[in-house]
C-alpha cells in the first residue's frame, strides 16, 4: 500500500485516491466531498459501492458521526452528471 493508496470502505478494493469519492469529517462536523481535512472515508465512484455502503451505513461508521441521506443522493446523481459539481458540496449533521 502506497501513500496515495486507499482502500474503498464498501468493496474493500486498494487503489489510487483519485479514483474513489472522499467523504470527509471536517472539524466543526460537517461532512463533505471531496474538499477539506478531516477523517475521511473513501468509496469507488460505482453505483454498487455506494449502495452498500448506504446500505450497511459504513460511512456512518468509518466516519463516526452521522452521514446524511443527502449526501448518497448527490453522490448516485453525479454518477449520472458532471462529477465537477459536487466538488463544494457540504452536508449538515442532521
Ligand atoms: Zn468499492
């Protein structure tokens, strides 16, 4: 595993960072993708890794805090349109 290697929270499969979604934890406790620092979790960009993840919750968990229905919706929406949208979305705790 290198440095820029991560492993994807649904499948399990190690690639290079830029190929998964980040769903990230920042500080104050807002989630968001791809943008920021804080824990952060990955999962491929399929639609079949983010099914499970949404559902076993695993976001939920490899993150600890709630993650937002939203933010599965965005992510099964930008499988369909331009990925550049998603970039300065930012997801409210509850
Ligand atoms: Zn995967």
């Amino acid at each position: 595993m290198t440095i820029n290697q991560r492993c994807c929270i649904s499948c399990r499969r190690l690639a290079d960072k830029s190929e998964f979604w980040r769903v990230v934890r920042l500080h104050n406790r807002e989630i968001s993708i791809n943008y920021g620092m804080g824990r952060s979790a990955y999962v491929c960009q399929t639609e079949k890794c983010l099914l499970v993840a949404e559902k076993k919750d695993r976001l939920s968990r490899s993150l600890k805090t709630a993650v937002p229905k939203d933010l599965y919706q965005t992510l099964k929406k930008t499988l369909m349109t331009d990925q550049s949208e998603i970039s300065a979305s930012v997801y409210k705790e509850h």
